[in-house]
C-alpha cells in the first residue's frame, strides 16, 4: 500500500543538496540576458518612447516593445491588461496599452549579451508621460466622480464585479433575532515571498517550438496564454516547469511566460536562435507579482438567546488593484465564505470588485476565504461573549450538516464534516478543561518578560473551503499511465502536467500510480509538467490537484488496464478526468450548485501578549483537519505547518506599505516574514480521515485550508487575553499598542 505511507518526496534529495536545478539555475549555453522594464507609473498615459539610446548601447541586442505583440493582451479570466505598455501597441485589443495603470506594468524587454548591459539599456529607454489622476485604493477610486481606470469597459465607476445572495426572509430574520451585532473588517495585502524570485529560460526547441522553462501553476494554461498574445498555434508553443521554489497562488499569472517567448520569436525572426535568461531580483519580485487582495467587510449578524445565528447581511469590498487577473474568482469565495461553514436561514450580501491604481490582487492560498472567514468568525465569537456562551458550543450548534442547504440554497456536498471536526479540535485542545497557559513573551527578548505586564487568551476559529475552480468552471485533468512487463506488471509510467510547488504533488501522483496499478512505490516513474508530454492538468490551486490527478490518474489505469488484458505491451491508457459540473450563481439570488466538494477545519491557539510594549507569542496552536484521506501523511502534515505559519505572518507581522499605488517597502528587511523565532512555539496536527465520495481514495483537497481560521483565532486569543477586539491587522507592536490605548480612552 503506498497510499497512506508517509513516502520522502521524490525531489527533497535535490533540493537539499542544492542539485536542483530551478529556473534561474538551469546552466545554458551561449544565453543571452533579457530585463523586463517596469513603467515606475501607477496612472499615465505613455506620450512616446524612443529605443534608439537603448539599442545603441553598448551590449545590447534587441528591444522589445508592444509593436512587437501582435494581440497585445492577457488575463486568466478576462482580457484587461496589455502585455507591454506602448503607444503603438494596441493591435486588435480593445485594452488600451498606452496607459500604465500600475507602477509594474512591462514597457520593454531589452536582450543583451549580459545583465548589467541589459540594465545599462534599460535605463536609456527615452520615454515621455503624461500623468493621469491617482486612485491608489478603494476609497479615492470608488469616491463619485472617480476618473475609470478601465473606460474600455463602458462602465460609469470603477467598480465592475458583482455578486449577490439573497436568501430567506430578512426581516423575519431580524425579528426572530434576540441579539445582533455588527463589525467592520479591514484586510491587508500579502506578499508570498516564494523562496525562488520569478526567473525562466526561453528558446526554440527541436521542433521548432518557443519553449519557455518558467515556474508556474498551470502549464497549459500559459502556453494559450503565450499563443493569443502572439497569435501562434498552441502547439507552436511549449512550456515545461523546472523545480519550482513555492508559488501559493503568485504564479497563476503571468510575469515572464509572454514577454520571454517575444522575444525569442523577434530574435528568430532576426536569424538569432540564442537561448534567453531572464531572473529577478527580490525587489523586481515584490513589485512585479500580485498581492493577496486588500478588502473591506462591513456585516450585521443576528441570533437567538440559546446562540443560533438566524440573519447576516454583508457587505464586502475588493481592491482589485489595476487589473482583474483572478478578482472575480477570488471574490467569488470570499463571497460564499461570508456566512462561514454554518447554516444560517437568511442571508443577505452584496460583493464587488473595485479597480484601483494599485498592485493587482490575485490568487494567494485560501483565495478570498481568509478575508471572509476574518469577519465571520469574528462575528460568531462575539455573539458568543455577548450571550454567555461557549465559543465551540456555539460553532456546534450552527455548523452546516449533510442535507442542509448552503449559502447558495443547494444542498451541501455528501460527507459534511465540520461537527466532527471542531469535537475533535476541543478534544485535543483540552478546550472543556484548559491547561494554564505557559506561554510568555518579551520586547526584548535578552531583558525577558515583566510578568505584571502579560496577559494570556484562548480563541477558536474554524472554516470551510470549496475544492477545485467551483462557479460554473470548466473543470478536466488529464493523466496517461503506462504499464509495463510480459506476464505480470514490473513498471509503471506516468506522465502529467500538474505543477509541484513544493507541495509534494509529484510525490503524490507516484504513490496514487502505485497504488492503482498495484506495484511499489519504487517501480513507477513520472514525466510530468511539460505540455508537450502531457495533457491538461488545470492549475495547481484550488485545492484541487490531489483531488482532480488522483481522479484523472485512477482513469488512466482503468484505460491502461483495459490494453493490458487486450495484449498491448506496453499497455498505455488516457483519462481526462471531468468532475460533476458546478453551476454560476444566479445574479440576482445567488441560488446555484456553485460547489461539488468542501474540506473542513478548526483551530484553536493560546497567546501571550505584552501590553506595555504590545508584542504578541503564539504558543500552541491546535489544528484539526479534515482531508478525506491522506495520500502521504507527513507531507500533509507539513503542508498544514507552512500554512499556520504563513498565517502567522499575515496576522501578525507582514505589512505592506504603499504610498499613492507604489510599494515602498519591496525588500524582506522592510516586509517582516516571521523568522524561526518568531513562529507559534508548537503546532498539533490532528488529521481526520472521513472519505468525500467524490475524492480518489476518499481524498479532499486540504493545503488552503489550515491558513483560513488563524486570523480570526489569533484576533480572538488577543481579545480573550486583553478585552479589545481589533478590526484589522497585521497586529504589530505599535498597533497593538494603539489599539490598547484607544480601548482605555
């Protein structure tokens, strides 16, 4: 049995050791060096641009610019951005690409034979602006009269993304509630700080194929996205994923795969077949990718007496930033994750999307549910100290179960979990009968702690999380399996495209291979993440790969069975794995089977915070996880570590800085990721294993999932241990502080 054995990752050796080769490492021959040049204007209009400095200096090969993009266009699930900011470069789109609507919008590619000339190039791009009006956040840009940032759209504001729900009786609601309460949320930016900067290699390959080696999330999904901007056959274009050194949803989207593919394309065309280099640095990285999307909640909850939630209405804003890429995705979760994983008979919310002159959001692990969870969680916890009610009891008496209807008024997915879970969390947590709690902090950690000063709390979350692209997404995942030997089964080969970014996906495909053809872990072999080797995978999000391969992957054994039996030697099968269709909720309800597969989880956490210096330690943190099954324990164990501790940092520490739409703090010295000091002093796993009928082997999605409910716990442990509740976060020290003041004024 492989599935279920906590097997080492096929790659850890590699990266260990150094031997793997990522995409900056990759040794090529004779490359020359290519530099993406950013605009450096959050809103202007580009009046001209000369490249003649530029191709003269010394080094320099060629530049690219938006001429030089035949459909000058992208976007994952709408066409609003230009590729390369150009005054010429319009072509077909309707995106107007003069316009820079963001400080790290592409104006040129320049090719030279090293960094420092490209660089050198760079700098003498001779280029005039004509500054248009900032609108760097929700408020300037949504204010009435705002000038659009996307006029092309027809649309009289800058808000272009909407979603309603609209169930049950509002005010028979509000009438049967005995207590209501109501909060503002405001949540931050997140930089995902993957450990490898965007980097990747571009050439033709022998079949004449441009062919990028870039760090993604979906192969596929880039090369169409090369193909339309460059308006080339898919199959004229390749793409392969090196290692990848973390992604968490920075890589959905494009940063190097279009821009490193034209200018091969315009080299070729100049009789120039040199392979391109292209790496950033970590200040190009921060101000280059998207972020995890800045929101505002505003939402009224009501409830009886005895602790049952019966109204909520919400109101919640996204800061889309200058661009869609995944806005309307992500809100989209945000959305239906307002009401949190409870079942509540009335409901009332309205979401939007708002374009500002900002750093784009986009995917970032939990895709819009930490947002919501934040003011939901938040919200049930204080009706809970309101009415006198203990926090998991009140969890227990309104979580979802089988055959309830869900926010969009269709039946829960078979195999609701999130009862067992949260009795699971307050068995292990002790949460009945509480241990003192231990846990110190210090200001200055070589002065220790002034005892008189610390305060200790306890706080509880828990959440719910859609597996795979939901709303009406046309889900598939393809896998082919070969099996090889003469008489019985020796070996056997699998070949996919989905993306490992240091989850151990890879990993997970061998085993589950193993598994369903019923050999050891040690005779399967894997091509994988290469389109020309394999079929669509879809993305490396969503919680979905895990569950989506190992479908697609017991598919192709059935096939490559199938020619076993019927003689074939090797035996090959192919399966593109289509999950039950999910519906788009209806605009003006939001009624629809928006969801075919959930996973579930509850955390409780105890804190120490100083109120003279306002320093905050987490001690244990208790998670309690629901996965279905787990493929290779370890690795989800480890997946639910990375995920509290980059929730850690999110709530506690990780603060962007913008002033009018620029980042000012692009360096890890001035955005503060929690060190290995500075991460909860222990964190206890506790894996439930109750099979989704739809999962393979039972599986669930589940490495978003533990990042959800550590906010709004964290919030709630501070609360417990000071008496002041705070809207917003990160919870620096000077923060914290303030809000302690304000509290005692």
């Amino acid at each position: 049995m492989t599935v279920g054995a906590s097997v080492i990752k096929e790659d850890a050796w590699a990266k260990v050791t150094g031997a793997a080769r990522y995409p900056g490492d990759i040794p090529v021959t004779d490359a020359l060096e290519a530099m993406v040049v950013f605009s450096n204007q959050p809103h202007a209009r580009m009046v001209s641009m000369n490249t003649d400095r530029a191709l003269n200096t010394e080094g320099v090969v060629e530049v690219v610019t938006a001429a030089d993009i035949p459909m000058n266009e992208y976007g994952l699930t709408m066409f609003d951005q230009p590729v390369l900011i150009g005054v010429d470069g319009t072509g077909r789109s309707p995106v107007p690409s003069d316009v820079s609507r963001w400080e790290a919008d592409a104006v040129a590619v320049v090719v030279a034979e090293t960094a420092q000339a490209a660089l050198a190039g760079a700098q003498a791009l001779d280029i005039t602006w004509e500054q248009l009006p900032l609108m760097p956040d929700i408020a300037t840009a949504d204010a009435p009269g705002a000038a659009l940032i996307h006029p092309e759209n027809g649309e009289p504001t800058n808000s272009y993304y909407f979603y309603k729900i609209r169930k049950g009786d509002m005010d028979e609601g509000w009438e049967d509630a005995d207590i209501v309460v109501v909060g503002t949320y405001t949540l931050p930016h997140q930089e995902h700080a993957y450990l490898q900067p965007e980097a990747a290699i571009s050439y033709l390959d022998d079949e004449g194929r441009v062919t990028v080696e870039v760090g993604g999330q979906w192969a596929h999904e880039d090369q169409e996205q090369i193909a339309h901007a460059l308006e080339i056959p898919t199959e004229k274009v390749r793409v392969i994923y090196p290692p990848i050194g973390g992604a968490f949803g920075g890589r959905e989207d494009m940063t190097l795969q279009i821009v490193l593919a034209a200018a091969t394309l315009k080299l070729h065309a100049r009789g120039i077949d040199r392979p391109l280099r292209s790496v950033w640095n970590r200040e190009e990285s921060i101000v280059g990718h998207h972020k995890r999307h800045r929101a505002q909640i505003t939402t009224r909850w009501g409830a009886t007496k005895d602790g049952k939630v019966v109204a909520v209405e919400a109101d919640a804003v996204v800061d889309a930033g200058a661009y869609n890429y995944t806005t309307n995705k992500v809100m989209a979760n945000l959305h239906l994750t307002l009401t949190g994983p409870y079942d509540i008979p009335n409901v009332h919310i309205d979401s939007r999307a708002v374009y500002t002159t900002s750093v784009p959001g986009g995917a970032f692990r939990g895709f819009g549910s930490p947002q919501a969870a934040f003011a939901a969680e938040s919200q049930l916890t204080k009706i809970a100290l309101a009415l006198g009610i203990d926090p998991i009891e009140i969890r227990l008496k309104n979580v979802l179960r089988d055959g309830d209807d869900s926010v969009t008024q269709r039946p829960m997915p078979e195999g609701v979990s999130i009862a067992q879970v949260v009795e699971e969390l307050a068995r292990v947590s002790s949460w009945n009968d509480p241990k003192p709690i231990t846990t110190t902090v210090a200001g200055i950690r070589t002065l220790g702690a002034e005892s008189s000063a610390i305060r200790t709390g306890r706080g509880v979350a828990c959440a719910l999380k859609n597996v795979g692209f939901s709303m009406g997404f046309p889900e598939r995942c393809e896998a082919t399996v070969t099996i090889y030997g003469d008489d019985e089964i020796d070996t056997a080969h699998i070949a996919h495209a989905g993306a490992d970014v240091g989850q151990g996906a890879h990993t997970a495909f061998l085993q589950m291979t193993a598994e369903a053809v019923g050999v050891d872990y040690d005779k399967v072999t894997g091509t994988f993440s290469d389109t020309a080797t394999s079929g669509d995978s879809g993305s490396s999000s969503a919680s979905r790969m895990t569950f989506m391969a190992g479908n697609s992957i017991q598919g192709a054994t059935e096939e490559a069975m199938k020619a076993w039996i019927d003689g074939d030697r090797p035996a090959e099968g192919h399966f593109r794995y289509v999950p039950p269709p999910t519906e788009y909720i209806d605009e003006d309800t939001g009624a629809g089977l928006a969801v075919i597969a959930y996973g579930y989880v509850a955390e409780a956490v105890e804190v120490a915070v100083d109120i003279e210096t306002g320093h905050i330690r987490v001690g244990t943190v208790w998670c309690a996880i629901d996965v279905g099954r787990a493929i290779n324990p370890q690795t989800v164990i480890g997946q639910v570590e990375g995920a509290i501790v980059q929730a850690h940092g999110y709530v506690l520490s990780e603060r962007l800085r913008l002033v009018d739409g620029k980042i000012v703090n692009p360096t890890l010295s001035g955005y503060l990721l929690p060190g290995t000091k500075d991460v909860p002093d222990h964190i206890e796993t506790v894996l439930l294993e109750i099979p989704d009928p739809l999962g393979p082997w039972g599986a669930r999605g589940m490495a978003e999932m533990p990042f959800i409910p550590y906010a709004p716990a964290v919030i709630a442990a501070v609360h417990d241990a000071t008496g002041v509740w705070f809207s917003d976060f990160p919870l620096t020290p000077d923060r914290v502080l303030a809000g302690l003041q304000e509290a005692q004024d």
